[in-house]
C-alpha cells in the first residue's frame, strides 16, 4: 500500500533509530496500521478514507516516534513499561472500530447488509444478550427475554443465517429488525429508513456515516405489518385477507411529490386489493393488504419509483375498501419500531399516528431511462 502521508508518517514515527532497527521497525509498524485499514475496509469504508482515519487514531508520528524509541533504545528494565503505554496507543485503532457498529456493505449475491451483532451488543451495553445457534434454532436472547427466535426447515439455511468476520457474528437486516421490535424495556425509536439512526435509552445504533447505504425500509415494513395487520384489517369489509406483504414499488416511473409533510420523517405507504395468486387461473384471486414505507425530505416532500405513470392518495381509512393498484394511502409513522412499549397508543399499537392520513393529489410520474 503506497501513499504519501503514509510513508511520511513511516519515516517520521521511525525517527531516530538505528538504519537496522528502522527499517525493521518501519516495517513492523506498516504490517500494523495496513491490518487496521483493510479491517474497515471489509467493513465498507474506503481505503483512502480507512487510512486517513486511522493514522489520525494513531496520533502525531512525533509522539509514536518517542514511543518507539523508548521501545528499541531505553534500558531493558524500562521497555517493559514503555511499551504497555505504547500497545495501548496502537490498540486505539481497533478499539475506536470496536465501538461503533460493524457492517459489511452488500454485494451482488446478497439482498440483505450484514450487521455485527456483536458490535451492536457492545454498544448498546448489552451485557448480558446472546446469539447462538442451536440445531435449525437461530436464538437471540437478553437475560431470560427472547428478542428474536426462528427455526429453519433445513440445516444449512440455519448455518448461512451467521457470517463469522474477524471475530464478529454477522445477521442479516431484517434479524436486527426483528430484535430491536421484540425488546420490551423501553421504546426503540429510528429517524429514518436508509441510514438509519436507532435510539434504545441513551445509546443510539448509528448506521448515518459509513459510507455507503444500509436499506432498513423492507425489514421496518415488514415488522411494522406484522404489528398493523390486524388493525388495519378492520377497515376492510372483506375480513378474510390471504397474506400480507411488502409493497415492491417497481421501476418505470420516477415520481416526485411534493407532500406538505413532516420533513426528514417516514411515512408507512398501505395498499389494500386483490392479486392473482396462480398465473394459469385468472379466477385465483385473493384480498392482500401490503406495507411500504416513504421517506419524506428536507422539504416535507417524498421522491420514490413505481410501475404506474399514475400513483393516487386515498384520502381516509375508508377508501382501503375499494382500492386500485396504483392507490395508496399513506399514514404518519410515530418513529417506534417496537409495538406495545407501555401500551403508549391503543390504536395502531404505537407505530403510527392514525389521524395523520397525508392527502396529496395524483402524481404523475416521468419515464425512467
């Protein structure tokens, strides 16, 4: 790995030395900081930025150079104490990765982002939280609380539900999700659906800077019907609903909507209707209610892709009775993730504000290249 700030910081964090000791030294120290950067390079972070990173983690080249030739010159009885302090301070790299969340970016072959699980117990102060696999059982508990359980029907689907990195365990998006939404002592808030920031007590999840996009809209949607199916159910005159699912959005039309909405705030997209489930049968239609979310911007206004040139708001609760494709209706999300927290909202179990059905006009979308 050559740069310039690199080996400029080689030669001044080595000077001093003996032309032996130097060049042994010099390449010592750049084994150990290129092990650093290619750490948060597996974790999605650029090489550019991993290493401007960690040579500013490891301190003034002057003061690591002291370090070093309290190491390699000083009295053999004062090396030992020169050199706990100078361990720690090239430690200091690994500990800074260590306490925010790891992540590995996706690939072509994934749908999901990997999360640390392990990172994330470590910064949420959880002390006492486990993952194990047991069998097809993929557990995740806190103290004798179940966050999250689930069987897989073969052996193997169990052993790809865990990635093994560095030292870290690594689940998928919607297990996180599915965690956080099952922890019952306090409310489990987030700002926003891509990047998202979640907050559990004082402590916050962050996934806003690093680099590259984390997509938490399907696992959010998903866990939020999961919670909603029911009341929203009760708006329907058709109460025997076949499935639920989440709204796949298409692409062919790019629509922008000026929503006089909440600004920077997610928003909960329903669509109620009936879908041929067997392609041969035109008669195997059966009633499917579908969740999506929709992030407003800066300006109050959303920004999202379908199939249909034409995409209409439905103005109340009422109209999921007779909804079309291209309808929805779209509804203030509250920001909580987990349903029930202290039973804050008996309508809608806390993850949505009801009364706040947004009203926008139809949206004419543009043709997507």
């Amino acid at each position: 790995m050559k740069h310039v700030r690199l080996e400029r910081y080689l030669c001044d964090a080595t000077r001093g030395l003996p032309p032996k000791k130097r060049v042994a030294v010099m390449r010592e120290l750049r084994g150990n900081l290129e092990q650093h950067v290619l750490d948060r390079m597996v974790a999605g972070m650029a090489q550019a930025r991993a290493l401007e990173e960690i040579l500013d983690d490891f301190g003034a080249p002057k003061l690591v150079s002291r370090g070093m030739w309290g190491v390699h010159m000083k009295p053999r009885w004062t090396k030992a104490i020169v050199g706990v302090g100078l361990v720690t301070a090239l430690s200091l790299p690994m500990l800074v990765a260590a306490s925010s969340v790891a992540v590995l970016p996706r690939t072509s072959l994934d749908t999901y982002s990997w999360i640390g699980l392990d990172s994330v117990f470590r910064t949420l102060n959880w002390t006492d939280a486990n993952l194990s696999l047991e069998g097809r059982n993929l557990k995740i508990t806190k103290s004798s609380s179940k966050l999250y359980l689930t069987t897989y029907t073969k052996l193997e689907f169990a052993d790809s539900s865990i990635k093994n990195k560095l030292g870290e365990r690594y689940v998928q998006a919607d297990t996180l999700i599915q965690m956080l939404s099952n922890y019952r002592d306090s409310a489990v808030t987030f700002d926003q659906s891509i990047n998202t920031k979640f907050r559990i007590n004082n402590q916050t999840l962050d996934f806003s800077n690093l680099g590259f996009e984390v997509d938490f809209r399907n696992a959010i949607s998903v866990e939020v019907s999961r919670y909603l199916f029911d009341y929203v159910k009760q708006f329907l005159s058709n109460k025997e609903i076949a499935n639920f699912s989440t709204i796949e959005p298409g692409s062919g039309y790019q629509h922008y909507v000026k929503g006089n909405a909440e600004p920077n705030h997610p928003y909960l997209a329903i669509w109620t209707g009936l879908e041929q489930w067997d392609r041969k049968d035109v008669n195997s239609k059966k009633a499917t209610i579908r969740f999506g979310v929709l992030q407003s911007d800066v300006n109050g206004d959303f920004k999202f892709e379908t199939a249909y040139r034409e995409v209409h708001f439905t103005p109340n609760w009422a109209s999921l009775n007779r909804m079309k494709n291209n309808e929805i209706l779209l509804v203030k999300m509250t920001g909580c993730i987990n349903p029930d927290w202290k039973k804050s909202l008996q309508e809608g179990r806390g993850l949505i504000d009801p009364s706040s059905v947004l009203k926008i006009p139809v949206s004419i979308g543009h043709k997507t290249l």
